[in-house]
C-alpha cells in the first residue's frame, strides 16, 4: 500500500483551496490528497465546508483559487471523461415524482450509455430489488438515500462522492447503508463522505477528516488522530447536589482537561490514563459525592472539543 | 390580538417583500395590463370603428356622397372609413382588420357585411345606425360563407393561444420546479446532452399541442362546421414554427428563475401581455394607430395570423414563409440566450 501510494499519482489532489461567498470565507486554504482505494470521512459541524468541499471536486462550484485535480485532470480540461470517472449524491435531491425506482436508474444510465442489465445489478446491490416498481415519493428515507447511491453508481464510477449519505436514517438504515458501502470496497473503489457521525466515520473509514471554518484541522487514521492528541482517556461524572468537584483535580497526575458537558449534564475529565489516577481521583472527589461515574476511551467527539470548544454534530 | 397570529402575518408579508422579483411580478405586472388594456378600450378617446366601403358596389357618384357622409359621421372621430375593393374589404373583414363592410346589394340597397355572432362587428353596427335616420336603416347581411365569419377567426386563435399556454406552463414551469428540486443540478451533474434535454420538452410539448389543436379543430368542424381552406402540411409546418418559437421562449422565460412562485409571475407576465394584445378575442387593431406595427410582431399575433391566413384564406407554406421564419428566428434566438444565462442550480 505506501509502495502503491508513491508511485500511483493520486485520485485526488488539492493544494490551498480557497472559496468564499461574498465576505464569508467557507474553504479557507484546503490542502487534501487522496489516493485509489481510500475510504475518507469528511467531518465538521453545520457551515464547516464540508458540502463546498465535495462540490467544488465534483465540478458543480469553481473555486476561487487553489489547485485541484481529479485522476490528474480538471473538470475544465476534461469534463466529460470525469463525469464518468465520478459517482456523486447530493446532500438534498428530489427525484421525479412520477417516476418508479427502475425507471429513474434507467433515466440516469441512459445518460452514461449504460445497458440495462448493469441498472439491475445495481439496485441488487443497494438492495432496492423489490422496490424497483414503487414510485419514488412513497420510498422510506433509508430507501431513498441508496436510490441516490444506486444512482451514484449506475455507471460503475472510480470515485464515489457522497454528502451526508446517512442524515435523517434510524440506527437501522444508517447500518444498512454502511454495509453496501462496504462491500463497495474489493472493486478498489474509492470513497469520500461527509457525516456528522463519528461512528460512521470510524466504521467505514480508515482516514478522517475534520473540517472546521474552512479549514483541515485534522487528517489522519482514528487512532493516529486521538494518539496525536496526548490525552487518551476520559473519566465523566456526575456529583450530588450540583457540587462543584475541586480544584485539586487539576493537580493529577496526567491531567488534561476538565469541563461541565452542558447537554449531558456531567463534568468531563480527560487524563492520560485512568488507571492512574481514578484512585486519587475518588479520594479528592470523596467517593460519597459521586452519583455517577463513567471512563470511556477518548473519541472524536473529545478531540474536536479539546480542538474547538464545539462539538461535531452541532 | 395574539402574537403568534401577528408574528404569521409577518412572516407571510416577509415572504412576499423579501422576494423583490415576486414582488415586481405580482405588483409591476397588473398596473401595466390595466394601463395597456385601458388604452385599447378607451371609447371615449382612441376606439375607432372600422368600416369598409366596396367600391365596386356604388357609382362615382355615391362614393362620393358615401364619403361625404363618412366625413361627417367621422367628424365625430369614432368612425373610420375606408373605400375598398370588394376583395380587399371581404379580407380585411376576414382578419378582423375591418368592422363590417358596406356594399350594395343586387338590388342596389345598401347592406351591412358581417357576422352578428362577432361582438365589434355587433357594436359596430349598432353605433352606426343609431346616427342614422330610422328610413335610412341598413339591413345586415350576415355572413355565413365559411372563414368569414367570427367562429372562422376565432378558432384559430384558440389554437395559437393553446400552443402559447401549453408550452410555457409546460416547460417553462417544469423546468422552474425541476431547478426547486435539485434535480437540474443532479441531473447536469451526468454527461446528460444538454441538447437532448431541451428537446425532450419540445417533442413532448409538440405532442400535447397537437392533441389540443385537433380537439378544437374536431370541435369546430362538428359545432359550426368550420374547415380548414389550406393544405394540412402547410398548417402542420407552419404549427411547428409556432411550436418552436414558444419553446425557446419558455426556455428563456425558466432560465434563472429559482422558484415556481417567480416562476408563476414571469410566466403570467408573458402570456397575459400576449393574450390581450394579440388578437385573439378580437383585432389588435383596436389599439392606437402607433402600436400596431409593434403588436403585429407579437409571437402570438404572428402565429394566429398565420394560422388565420391557412385556415381561412386557404394560404399555403410559401405564403406564410415569412411568419414562419420570423417565429422560428425568434424561438433560436431565445433559445440561444437562454442557454447563455441558463442556471442549472
Ligand atoms: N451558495 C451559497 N451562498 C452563500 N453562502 C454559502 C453558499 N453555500 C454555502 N455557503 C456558506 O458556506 C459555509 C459552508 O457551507 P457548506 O454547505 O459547505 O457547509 P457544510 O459543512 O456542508 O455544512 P452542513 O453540515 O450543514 O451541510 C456556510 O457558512 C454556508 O452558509
Ligand atoms: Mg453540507
């Protein structure tokens, strides 16, 4: 694999891309580089870039400046052959109403000359076999996202570009869409997706990528991401009658952080490992306070708040 | 009053002025329909009734004394008096370039040519003999001779202003709520022909038109036997012509428009205009002397007359070529610049 990777030239390449609208600045110098192959998650909370990013790859928006390109092109020098290289859902699309599931993957590969039989495959593969004379409008949500993802990939695209692919779908659907695109992997195709679901990220993807105000602040593999971050583990608890923990906590050893998680209402604790401290810290807690005590491993969501103050999903 | 009831208005009078093309349509466009509609009905100052008199039918003499008497009943600046050939007047009555026509019967009476079932023709008339003495009385000589008669003018202008309706609602509106949804973008996101997607609307369109012509053609045939004098090839080519000219112009018209309530009041800002001053109901002759040349070049004017000329006067392909041209120069040209400023997102 990093044989391949240096000397394939990469699917992917961006290096300081910039894309304002009017005074608001939403990608704000972009360097990101991908290779055949890689599963990358886009991640960022609400108006991060994430859409402006995958747009601006898909040749939908023009940047402002920046280098870009896809399989070593352009989409100005060669837009037709990227429109078949490239397999993309949008993050919102209606389809037609008066259209059922099959006739509407015939509309589309009708336009990248596909023959039928490669339509059916595909919504074998998205499972939407039994869908395929419902009308489109009475599809469940889950539904609807893999006809985006069937449409996506009716002509057998190298790169698959997906805009929150799993917002809005239960626990249930979000699954199902997880596998399809899993099994989407031994055709040595590659993937990129914006979520706000660290899980999703984390499950399909073996590189993260966090966008936050235009910018990359983080891009590597999960583990490398929170490893690069000192603090690894995590201790939240919760005290009885609102009491405040004390100061000393600061003076643990290995201590990294400590603040009060307004949406779960329990004080977050991060140290280097809780196997040395949680002793120290039921002593200066006084274990009779607690109400409860939770140590969990640090996970995205930590690190993006050590980063930002903010979470992910906001 | 409650909040919530103040705070729904607001939000309705929010929608409203914070679209300011929403706002131009629903506000600009009714002013001016009112001030066009206004000139072209003003009895009191502009509407002149036209009146053809055959020259054939009445001696030097009485033209003379016909002018005479035209003179002074023009004087009262409502009549329009025009001495004619009789098959120059019989056309003009045709296209509804003339009132009535007045020519002399084979016993040498004066009779009025017109069909009662036309309204101006109607008023027309009356107006003219209210000004004269009860002896003088002219009788009417209605017409029934097929393509004379109001039915014979009208139809074909149903047709024009079918094709005109069925088009920029079809297309121009599709492709309005198409771009609403998302699915222009998704679908310029595909090596999708831009060509073959414009002319999906045209061929489906043409075959929607077709089917509304001919059911008034149907209609008219069996309720007033009304008959098409020119050849069926002349009429269809020359149907295309209009076809096209009205797509390119939907086209145009749904170029940029983000949402379908723009969408409704840039359409209704074309076809309404179009409607009233292109002579379908009536002439667009009723308008002042100044405007004619323009209304004339309406896309509707130029199509219902062309129809008029192939369903009445019996013309053929090569005497309409010069409207068919000019519609389909007008249907490439909106095309093009439509294309031009044509917003897929
Ligand atoms: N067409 C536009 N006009 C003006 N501002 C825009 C436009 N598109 C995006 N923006 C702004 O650019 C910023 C980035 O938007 P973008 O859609 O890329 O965010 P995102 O990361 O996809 O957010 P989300 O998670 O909500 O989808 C936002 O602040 C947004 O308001
Ligand atoms: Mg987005």
């Amino acid at each position: 694999m990093i044989e391949n990777r240096l000397v394939s030239q990469p699917v992917l390449e961006i290096k300081e891309l910039h894309k304002s609208f009017r005074n608001l600045k939403a990608l704000n110098g972009v360097d990101l580089t991908v290779h055949k192959g890689e599963y990358v998650a886009l991640l960022g909370p609400n108006g991060a870039g994430k859409t402006t990013l995958l747009e601006i790859v898909e040749g939908i928006q023009k940047p402002d400046k920046g280098f870009i390109h896809l399989f070593g092109t352009t989409w100005h020098e060669n837009q037709k052959e990227l429109r078949h290289k490239v397999g993309l859902s949008f993050q919102d699309t209606r389809f037609v109403d008066r259209l059922t599931v099959m006739e509407t993957i015939l509309l589309f590969s009708s336009f990248y000359k596909v023959p039928k039989k490669k339509a059916v495959e595909v919504l074998e593969k998205v499972k939407l076999t039994e869908k395929a004379n419902a009308f489109v409008p009475s599809l469940s949500g889950g539904q609807r996202q893999r006809l985006a993802l069937a449409i996506a990939l009716v002509h057998s695209p190298e790169i698959l570009l997906l805009d929150e692919p799993t917002t809005g779908l239960d626990p249930h659907a979000r699954r199902d869409l997880w596998h399809i695109l899993d099994q989407l992997r031994k055709d040595g195709l590659t993937l990129i997706l914006t979520t706000h679901y660290m899980e999703e990220a984390e499950y399909l993807c073996q590189r993260i990528v966090i966008l936050y105000q235009g910018k990359i602040l983080a891009d590597g593999a999960m583990d490398q991401l929170l490893s690069s971050h000192a603090a690894e583990q995590v201790i939240e608890f919760q005290l009885i009658d609102d009491l405040a923990p004390p100061e000393s906590l600061e003076k643990l050893k290995g201590f990294k952080e400590l603040y009060f998680e307004q949406r779960t209402h329990k004080w977050v604790l991060k140290v280097d490992s809780h196997f040395s401290t949680l002793k120290k810290f039921l002593s200066k807690v006084g274990q009779d306070n607690l109400r409860l005590l939770e140590t969990r491993k640090m996970n995205l969501d930590d690190l993006f708040i050590s980063m930002t103050g903010r979470h992910l999903s906001e | 009053m409650n909040n919530s009831l103040w705070k729904l208005i607001g939000m309705h009078l929010k929608e409203f002025y914070r679209d300011p093309e929403i706002l131009f349509w629903t506000i600009f466009l009714p002013i001016a329909t009112a001030y066009i509609l206004g000139v072209a009905f003003d009895d009191n100052r502009r509407h002149i009734q036209k009146i053809a008199i055959v020259r054939e039918s009445v001696s030097e003499n009485s033209i003379t004394e016909w002018q005479q008497k035209a003179t002074s009943l023009s004087a009262r600046e409502t009549f329009e008096f025009s001495v004619l050939s009789g098959e120059e007047a019989m056309l003009r009555l045709r296209r509804g370039r003339t009132a009535l026509v007045l020519q002399s019967d084979n016993k040498g009476n004066v009779v009025a040519v017109f069909d009662p079932g036309n309204r101006e023709s109607s008023s027309t008339y009356l107006a003219l003999t209210s000004l004269l003495s009860s002896e003088e009385k002219i009788p009417i000589q209605a017409i029934t001779q097929k393509g004379h008669r109001y039915i014979d003018f009208l139809i074909p202008g149903l047709i024009a202003m079918g094709v005109m309706n069925s088009i920029l609602w079809g297309v121009g509106y599709s492709i309005i709520e198409f771009r609403m949804k998302k699915l222009l973008r998704r679908l310029h996101a595909t090596p999708m022909s831009r060509l073959n997607f414009f002319l999906s609307y045209f061929v489906v369109r043409n075959l929607v038109t077709l089917f509304e012509a001919l059911i008034l053609l149907v209609f008219g045939y069996f309720s007033f036997k009304h008959m098409i004098q020119g050849d069926f090839l002349s009429l269809f080519l020359f149907f295309l012509a209009g076809n096209f000219a009205f797509s390119g112009i939907a086209l145009l018209i749904s170029s940029r428009a983000g949402n379908t309530r723009i969408g409704n009041g840039i359409i209704n800002a074309v076809t309404m205009p179009m409607l009233v001053l292109s002579g379908i109901f009536f002439s667009y002759l009723n308008f002042p002397e100044s405007v004619i040349p323009l209304l004339e070049k309406l896309p509707l004017a130029v199509f219902a007359d062309g129809l008029r000329m192939i369903m009445n006067e019996g013309a053929d392909i090569s005497i309409v070529a010069g409207k068919a041209v000019y519609l389909v120069a007008i249907g490439l040209a909106s095309y093009l610049a439509g294309l031009k400023i044509f917003r897929w997102n």
